[in-house]
C-alpha cells in the first residue's frame, strides 16, 4: 500500500466496520460470509490492508448496498 493513499484504506475500513456492525455481527461471522479469515477482516477495517474486487462485491452482496456506498468517505 502506498503511504499517500493510507487515509483511503483507513477511511473505507470504517466503512466496512459501519455495514458489518449495522448487520449486527461479529468479525468472525462477517468472515464466515465472505470465506476469508476473521485477521482479514480486521486488517480491512483498521485500513492495513486493500481488497480485490472479488472480495469487494461480495462484501456488497452480504451488506446489501452497492460498491459506491463502501468509498462514501464522511470526515
């Protein structure tokens, strides 16, 4: 990841902590629903880590919301 786009991934695993946590489950079920490991998940949401497209649809599809609405960045 490069350092100039840190912001980014931290503010798109807000994000994905905002849909997991309005689904009302835990990382490791969130998990469970994208095939992925629960260390995954929480590297995606403190921003360490990106994601495929792949992964990104299908956490679309899980929360119910389109891909727009993960890269909605609030301050």
């Amino acid at each position: 990841m490069r350092e100039e786009y840190r912001e980014q991934y931290r503010k798109f695993g807000l994000n994905v902590v905002y849909y997991r946590k309005k689904l009302r489950v835990t990382q490791l079920e969130l998990a469970e629903m994208l095939d992925i490991q629960r260390s995954h998940i929480s590297a995606i949401e403190l921003g360490n880590v990106g994601v495929s497209f792949d992964l990104l649809f299908k956490m679309c599809e899980v929360f119910s919301i389109k891909p727009r609405e993960l890269f909605d960045f609030r301050d």
